[in-house]
C-alpha cells in the first residue's frame, strides 16, 4: 500500500475514534453525588474534665502530696479530681513496671494490652502504658473500688511548676497533651494489675469508636451506637436433625439512615432455605438468586434509596447480612432459617448455636482474606477480601441474644449440660424446653448443648423422605459402632502431637492445649512411638523422628512441652505437612492429634492438604477456646478419618483426653461395606466411608429410588469381621422434609472441598450454583436479596455502620486483632 | 484498496456501537404490584394468583404478606422459578386456617410483589385469579386486580 | 489370468523421457480454451442455479414461518409433570390452593398428614411448570 493510502486509512480511524468519545460522553451517566458525612453522635462515655493541679479541693483538681516530681521521674501521690490517686509504692527501679502490649504502637493509635501500677515512673517509653490508660479511661464507665486500677488525667499545664523540670518537660510531648496517670487501688495496693481481661458478660449499651476518616489523625474519634439491638434463637430438635430460626434486629440510633453489616456464624452443616425481612408489621419474603446477581440487585436498590437486605456465605460457617437505607430511628429484621444435624460423641447428642467469628490469621498473598478489624483502624475497609470489625476487650456492643431450644428426644433425656447458665421446662414426657437464663448475654462465646439420652445402647437408625412427584428418595443415616469394639485391643501407634503455638492461642487455650497434650502422653503404651511438633509462622518439633514412648523421652518431651509459648502467625499448612510428610512406620498406626483452634483464613486450602497427604493415617482435631473454627476441625477430622472434639477453656483437658485414649484404644471398624438391599442408592456422602470410632457413630446421607428397608455395614476390626444391621425408620414427622437439604449441603460441602484439588474448579462452581438453586440453599454461589420497592427513602445510600464483634472469650485481642 | 478501508471502518464503527450499546444499558428501577382480591361477603380463606410480564423485563426481589392478619406470613410462590431467573411470571398462593370471623372479607391486599425492571418502558402486567376458596375449602367468587407503586 | 502390471521400465525410453520432461510443468491452457470450456460449463449449469435461485427463496420463507410458528407463535414449554389424583383433594378435578387448604384442615385432625405433605403440594401447586396441569 502507498504512503497516501496508509493516510486515508489513518484519518478514516482517527475520524471513527473521535466519533466513538463523542457517543462515550454522551452516554456517561452523572457522578453519584458525595457521599454525606459520617454521623456525629453523642458519646456514651463522658469524659473526664481535665484536672486542675493545684486546687485540692474535693471536688476537682490535682494536688501533690508526698514526695515531688524530679530528674529521677518519680511521682508520689497526686489525687486528680478528688477521685483518682497516684500512689507511689516506693520502688524507683520499676521492678513492678508491668510490661505493656510487646509491639508498638503506630502514632495516634491507642494501644493495648496489659496495664498495671507503675511505681511511680513516668517515661517516654511508658507511651504504650499511657495510651492504654488513656482508652481504658476513655472507655470504662465506672471505676468501682473492685477495679485493679484507676485511672486520672493530669494535663502538662496543671503540673505544678515546681516540679516541672527540664526533665518532666522531656516527659510531656506537648504543652497542652492530655497526660493518662496509672494508679492502683488502695484496696489491693501491692498487687500489681497485669490483666485488663474481662471476663464476665457486661450490660448497656456501650458503643465502638469508629474514626472518621474524613478528619485528621489525630481528632478524637467518633463514638457511634451499633446497630445490632438483639438476636433471638429459636431451635427445634426433633431426633438428629435441628430446626433453626433466626432472627437478627438491626435498628438505627442515628440522625441520617445507614446501612448494616455484620458477619456472623453459622454452623459449618446449616442449610440455609428460608430468609424473610419484616420491617414494621410488613414480611417480605427474600429470594435467592446466583451470588452475583443478588449483590448487583442489592446495589442497585441501595443506591436508588430502597430498603434491602442481602446474605451472603464467605465461608461454610461465615455468613454476611447487610442491610440498606435503614431510616433514622427505624429497625428492620432480618429472620432466616436452617436445618442441621446435631453431632453425637460419646452418648451425647450436642447442639451449637455459634455466636461470635474468631479472628482469622490470614497467610501472605491468600486469595480471600477475612480480615480482622479493629474499631480504632479508619473506617475504611480493608482493598480486598472481607473485613470484620473487633471491639476492644473493654467494649461492649448493645447487642444481646436469645436463645430457646425445644428438644423432643423421642426417649427420655438422662442429662444436660451447656456452656452457658440456662433453665429448662418440662414440656413433654420426651420433650424439654431449654432457655437461656439471661437475657441480656453478651455473645462472645457459642452455645453449646449437650444432652444425653437414657437407655445404654443407641441404635443405628436410617431417616428417609420420598418426593411424592418424582419418586426420587433421600436419606440420612447414623451408624453406631458395634459393642464388640469395646473387647478389641489395638495395636501400637505413631502418636504425632501438633500443638498451634499462633498467636490467637495466647493465655487459656495454650495453656489448656499443654495440659492436653502432657496427659495424653501419659496414655502412651510402651510399644508406641511419639512425636511432637509446634507451629505459629514455622513449625518445629521435639525430636528428629518419632521417639519411643518410654520414661526419658516422655520427661524430656514433658518439659519441651511446658516451655512453649505463643506468638506469630498461624501457618497451619507448615504444622500439616512437618505431621504428615515423614515416612510411615508400617508397624504402626499413625494418630495425628491436633489442637488449635482454627482461626486461620485459608481454611480450603488447609483441607486440601490434609485430603493430598493424609495417606493410612488418622486425624483427630481438637478445637481448643470458646468459639473455634469448627468447620475447619471437622472438615480436617472427616478428611482424616478421624473425629474432631472440643477442649472449652473451663473443660477438663485431662477428662478429654481420657475419653480420646478410650476412643483410640480400640481399633476402629475399618473398610466399611454397604449392603443396600432393595435400594439402589446414588451420590452418598462422604463418598469414602469413614472408620467407627468407639462412641463416634458416623452419619451417612444419599439418595435413593426403590423401596427402602433394612441395610447392612460390613468391616473389618484389626483381623476380625464384622457386620451391623439397620432398619429404616418411615416416621411421619415434620424434620424428614429437611433430609432432602441436608443432602443437598453435603453435596455443596463435598463439591467444595474437590474444588480445591481439581484443576476445573469453576466447573465446580456450576454444579454447586445449579444444586443450590435446585434445593433452594445458600452457599458461596447464591445468595438471598429482598428489597421494599414499595418506599424510596430521600438521600443516598447513607453510612455504612460496620457491626463490630467482640472477640471470643480467651482470645486475646493484642494478640490477633490488635496486633500488626 | 478501498476494500481494505471499507473494512477498517466497519470494524471500528463495530467496536464502537458495541462500546456506546454498553454505556447505554437499560436502566433498572424497583416497583411494588400490590394485589387486591375482593371476596364480597365471603370469608377469604385462600387464594392463588398468578401474575405476568408478557415484555419478560421483570424479576421478582421480594414477595410480601397481606395486609389482613390472617395472611401476614409471607406467602408461598414458585421458588425454581424466580431463582432461575424467569422474569415473565409467577405463580402465588396461600391460605389461612382462621375462622370466618378472623378472615378478611370484601376487597383486602392479598400480596405485594416486589419487582425490578429492566428499561423505562412500564412492564405489560397481568393478573389471573386462579382459586379463591371459604372456610370449607369451596371455591368462592371473587375479583382480583393490581394496584402499582 | 493374473493382472499383469505395466511398470515404467517396460515402456518405450522416449516415452519416458517425454512424460517426465512434462513433470512439474505448468500446464499451459490457451485463453481460448478455457473460454470455451466456461461457456459451456455456464450453458450447462447456469440453468440449475437460475432453478436453484427460483427456489431458494420460497424455501427461506418457508423455513422461517416454520421457526417462527415453533419458537416465537408456540413457545417451547419444559416437560410438564403431571398432578396425581391424590392431590386432587377436593376432587375438583383440578388440583389448586384449595386442595392444599383441604389437606392442611385435615391433618387438625389426622396427625399422619404431616406438614412436610402439604408444604409439598403447596410448592407443587405454585410451580409453574406444573400451571397448564391444573386439570388432571
């Protein structure tokens, strides 16, 4: 082509190009108006006025009295504000200096951590102890005389001239800074506070500090109300399989409309199906629809000003609820329902309602995060994955809950237990019905109820349902083991001891995980072998290879054991594979026994190896705190043909471990075979059938056509044979219209799971949307969105009020939200 | 020559129709159908409607409960379809075990649908009764009709 | 009697060298050659596509009144199920909310009728691949 061609050929594009910015302009539509600023709200604490250094009236001000502040920095007594005394104990060393959180602080953050009574020193380095005297003041409502510590203000300017060297001066950064001074008690004068923990559950409505990102660093945060009032829990437990209804209130305390999110747990086995919002008197039934279509629905309604609501699955157990255009003073509530299946160990039946997400510790470059989010960090969300808020241990939301559970057991129930204060009404012969017994409990810690039914020996039983249109059948079956287990004696084992040592695990759950894994040496048989390995951000262990469990290696591994400590992240993956990656001793059979407690961010990736590398041995986890990642352990416990059990922070670890030991001491009734008889059964899961454990049965779910009746379970225990029978159970109740979800999820859970290993794993992703769909159930593909189109609220889509959690009983938060 | 420019040029002018049709993507909106159904002197016990969109530009965001006590639990509709994204109708039921004295009679809000359409253009709705029943389950003579906000 | 195959040796040297000095030559075709071959082939075939061309039309037509009447006139409907006499409640003949209403009355006093039963008429009766067999 020549030269001029090559120009027409230009001017025709450039000519074509312009046209097309022309149509561009034209059709962009007009920037979203700005955003409006974040609520100003009345603060519920009330700060104390600055001290008057001088006045030694009883009613304000601050006066010295004893000793003076000098080049040594020792301060005696000050009383500030007629209330608060600094007491100098006469140590100048600061021996009974209580050290503060380890890590500094960034500029203009509060800090931390652990606050006690300093003798008297006053140093720049004591900034992190001051900053934290300084939240606790600002945060704390009352300073009973039962406290540890109580807390004044002194500003630069009220120290009195006298004593205000060159050096005091060093000591105040700025002329007018406000200065937080520590003091102790009378009462308890001596005793050095080295905790501000807390555990008890508080009352009122406390708020959480948001900075407003639109000020400078330094102005003084924002305090706004959260918006979850309350939760109310109603359950219905018909045999193994529960009903649960949900209802989460969210009301707006502000002057302009927000919307809500909050993150919440589930459990890891809820099939979600029902989702209703009720605003006033008015029920609007939500629907569910693909993931991607729901979000973009409830972004549009959001933007246009309509009130709507969409959830969301993060994970099996983490599920989102946001709320849009929540006008001033109004509440909208959220109700959804599930069904699950209770779990059963050792004769008990258990019931968990989970309450509170633990903070995820998140792997460098992990896909999606969940972040965790302090209430002091600018309320600007984290770039990428999900972000939940955490209160500060001496914080309180407003947010309270209630729980009811209605049990109809079938047979009378021997005993019950649950992990909080509950009362229990007789409603039945077989029936109870369980309350919490405080209405206004905080809910940093899950429900756990355990109840055990009379009678010595549970029976296998098989639930099936039947769609009247299509024929296709569902079931669900529980297998016991034999009683003739119990009379098996087991073989030597390579026990493997993985302990996390992360930083989530400081304080109770290190120390209730040691003491499992020291009384679970103890059970060790001299034929065995043993190992143990820690992990946090790398993973090491006692010995080169497993030891042989005799007198010497069991003292040294003994003391090892007691010399750990907690800190860092939490590289699981690195504690999996050091477990699992050494060569297998055929001799014997390898138990991997895990304690953690799971608050990791890369739960899938954590089962995929486990599902790579577990090989001929056993996993057993052991969730270890108040409010553990429980799908993960049963996830890894189900992957690893093992079982998963929990070590609460107030339980026995000794009494958990006597019960493990039995469990494993007897060999499980291995290769399981079906005998289907007249049912020609299809899409069981699990699809590999699991061992029996000695007082685990294990729940099988699948589908059916034909007529269903008796099956049979054939298996091996060490060289014998044995067989189970077990008869279908046609009863007419109510909870078998869930054994067609119930399936359903674990099909979705074990699509899930195989996505991790597959190289195709969004072909996945369209069979567990399409399965979803079918059966009406939330998974990380489909969503639940409804939306009031009947009002149009004026403004935009208000302020995004992120509903921050408290952090779970034992955890602590310096350690895992707090932390960098 | 000229061929080869002619092709340029179309290509580009393909490219930009294809840019200025994705700019000017129909516009969503929300709307409520409040649905009446007027039972005259009789006790309404139950009832099922199934409402349309021949234009095919609606989905359904949400189905709300009536306005009588006897009906304020969200009512029962065909799940499959609004999840699979059938926008050109659905299909809505329910009833009440109340007694005649504690059921609504004459005309009374049945349901809302809550819906989000496509484009500017106001969707082609229609309704059809398909059952009204009394306290005996005895199909009763009623109208039905929409009220749009 | 056997085929007996010619192979090159057997012919003539001349003939040989003459057929391969033609290997790989272009073959030459007079202009005048090749004209007349496309008249005729045109003679011969031209009348078939002019009957082609009178057809193809009234084909398309055709075919797209066919699709029309198919796809857009008589919409493609999924496999109906069908209602079970046993769901006919009221024996109305067809199967609707009042027989739903029916069942529920019933199971006050019938505690066999189990909720499940009639959540599960009640999704079948609001299915829309079930609306044209409301009749059973």
């Amino acid at each position: 082509m020549s030269m001029e061609n090559y120009r027409t050929i230009f001017r025709l594009s450039l000519s074509v190009f312009v046209a097309a910015i022309v149509v561009a302009c034209g059709s962009i539509a007009p920037a979203p108006p700005p955003a409006e600023p974040e609520p100003t709200t009345e603060t519920s604490q009330s700060r104390p006025a600055p001290a008057t250094v001088g006045d030694q009236s009883a009613v304000g001000g601050a006066s010295r009295a004893g000793g003076e502040v000098s080049g040594g920095r020792t301060v005696d007594e000050i009383t500030i504000q007629g209330t608060e005394i600094w007491q100098d104990n006469g140590d100048s060393s600061c021996a009974s200096c209580t050290p503060a959180a380890p890590s500094p602080q960034p500029e203009g953050q509060v800090g931390t951590g652990s606050v006690g009574r300093h003798g008297g020193k006053l140093a720049k380095d004591d900034d992190r102890v001051l900053a934290s005297a300084q939240r606790m003041l600002l945060e704390d409502k009352e300073n009973t005389e039962q406290e540890q510590v109580r807390l004044g203000v002194l500003t630069a300017s009220n120290i009195p001239a006298s004593g205000k060297t060159g050096q005091d001066a060093a000591i105040y950064s700025a002329p007018d800074e406000e200065l937080w001074i520590i003091a102790a008690a009378t009462g308890t004068a001596g005793e050095a506070s080295t905790s501000v923990e807390d555990d008890a559950p508080g009352t009122g409505a406390m708020v959480a500090r948001l900075m407003d990102p639109s000020t400078e660093p330094a102005a003084a945060p924002t305090e706004i109300p959260l918006p979850l009032e309350h939760s109310e829990v109603r359950a219905e437990i018909a045999g193994y399989i529960s009903t649960v209804d949900v209802t989460q209130q969210f009301h707006n305390p502000f002057s302009q409309k927000i919307e809500a999110v909050y993150f919440f747990p589930l459990p890891e086995k809820a099939a979600v199906n029902e989702f209703v919002m009720t605003i006033g008197e008015r029920k609007i039934r939500g629907i569910l629809r693909e993931r991607e279509e729901a979000e973009k629905i409830y972004a549009e309604a959001r933007a246009q000003g309509y009130r709507a609501s969409l959830m969301t699955q993060h994970r099996p157990n983490v599920f989102s609820q946001k709320v849009a255009n929540i006008e001033p003073g109004n509440r909208i509530d959220v109700n959804v329902k599930y069904f699950h299946t209770l779990s059963y160990r050792d004769g008990w039946y258990e019931f968990v309602f989970p309450t509170v997400v633990g903070p995820r510790y998140n792997p460098p470059g992990h896909a999606d995060p969940i972040h965790a989010w302090s209430t002091d960090s600018p309320a600007k969300q984290p770039a990428s994955g999900s972000a939940i808020r955490y209160l500060r241990p001496e914080q309180r939301s407003g947010h309270d809950i209630n729980i009811s559970v209605d049990i109809d057991a079938g047979v009378n129930i021997a005993q019950m237990h649950a992990s909080h204060e509950i009362v229990k009404t007789a409603t039945g012969p077989t029936s109870t019905r369980v309350t919490l017994a405080s209405q206004s409990t905080i809910p940093n810690k899950d429900f756990v109820l355990a109840f055990q039914v009379a009678g010595e020996r549970i029976a296998s039983q098989m639930l099936t349902y039947k769609n009247p249109d299509t024929g296709e059948g569902y079931f669900t079956l529980m297998v016991y083991p034999p009683a003739e287990l119990r009379g098996l004696q087991r073989q030597s084992i390579e026990m493997v001891f993985v302990i996390d040592c992360s930083g989530s695990m400081s304080g109770k759950p290190l120390s209730q995980a040691k003491a499992a894994i020291l009384s679970g040496l103890d059970h060790l048989e001299p034929g065995d072998t043993f190992q143990v390995i820690r992990f946090s951000d790398q993973a090491s262990q006692f010995g080169n290879r497993p030891v042989a469990a005799n007198a010497n290696n069991l003292a040294a591994a003994k003391k090892y054991v007691r010399r750990l400590g907690a800190n860092g992240g939490t590289q699981m993956i690195r504690g999996l594979r050091q477990a699992l990656d050494f060569a297998h001793d055929p001799s014997r059979f390898r138990v991997v026994t895990f304690l953690t407690d799971g608050y990791i961010g890369n739960d899938r990736e954590i089962l995929g190896e486990v599902r790579k590398r577990v090989g001929d041995a056993r996993i057993f986890s052991f969730g270890v705190g108040s409010s553990v990642n429980r799908f993960l352990l049963e996830r890894m416990a189900s992957e690893g043909r093992g079982a998963a059990a929990f070590l609460g922070l107030q339980d026995s670890a000794t009494d958990i471990m006597d019960l493990y030991f039995e469990r494993i001491s007897h060999p499980a009734m291995t290769h399981l075979q079906m005998d289907w008889k007249g049912m020609q059964v299809s899409e069981t899961y699990p699809a590999r059938l699991p061992d029996l454990f000695v007082g685990r049965p294990a729940v099988i779910t699948g589908k059916y056509t034909g007529e269903a009746g008796s099956v049979g379970i054939h298996g091996r225990a060490g060289q014998q044979e044995l067989s189970l029978q077990v008869e279908s159970k046609a009863q007419a109740s109510g909870s078998h219209q869930a054994i067609p979800m119930v399936w359903a999820r674990r099909k979705i859970a074990d699509l899930a799971d195989r996505q991790n290993l597959s190289e195709n794993p969004a072909e996945l992703a369209q069979v567990i949307r399409e399965t979803a769909l079918r059966y009406q159930l939330m998974s990380h593909y489909t969503s639940f969105i409804a939306v009031d189109s009947t009002y149009q609220t004026a403004g935009n889509h208000g302020t995004t009020v992120h509903q921050a959690l408290p952090v779970p009983e034992g955890v602590r938060y310096d350690t895992t939200v707090g932390s960098p | 020559m000229r061929r080869q420019a002619a092709m340029v040029f179309l290509c580009l002018i393909a490219n930009t129709l294809a840019y200025a049709e994705t700019l000017s993507a129909p516009q969503t909106r929300f709307a409520a159908v409040d649905v009446y159904l007027d039972s005259g002197d009789k006790a309404l016990a139950a009832w099922q409607f199934e409402l349309a969109d021949h234009d095919a530009r609606i989905q359904v965001v949400g189905i709300e409960s009536g306005e009588h006590p006897a009906f304020d639990e969200p009512p029962h509709y065909d799940r499959d379809a609004v999840a699979a994204g059938k926008a050109d109708r659905v299909a809505v039921a329910d009833f009440s075990l109340a007694t005649a004295g504690e059921l609504p009679k004459g005309q009374t809000r049945i349901a809302t649908v809550h819906v989000r359409i496509e484009g500017d253009t106001p969707p082609d709705y229609h309704i059809a009764l398909i059952a009204a029943g009394d306290t005996q389950g005895q199909p009763i003579p009623a109208k039905i009709s929409i009220s749009k906000r | 009697m056997p085929e007996e195959k010619q192979t090159l040796s057997d012919l003539p040297p001349a003939l040989i060298q003459g057929l391969r000095s033609h290997d790989g030559a272009t073959p030459m075709v007079p202009r005048s050659v090749d004209k007349a071959i496309l008249d005729r082939a045109e003679a011969h075939f031209g009348s078939r596509r002019t009957s082609r061309r009178r057809w193809a039309l009234p084909a398309a037509a055709a075919a797209a009144a066919v699709l029309v009447t198919v796809f857009v006139v008589q919409p493609f409907e999924p496999a109906r199920q069908t209602h079970s006499i046993a769901d006919d409640i009221d024996g109305s003949g067809s199967v609707d909310v009042l027989d739903a209403f029916l069942l529920a009355r019933q199971r006050v006093d019938d505690p066999s009728i189990t909720q499940a039963r009639v959540d599960a008429l009640l999704g079948r009766i609001v299915s829309l691949s079930n609306e044209e067999d409301h009749q059973t």
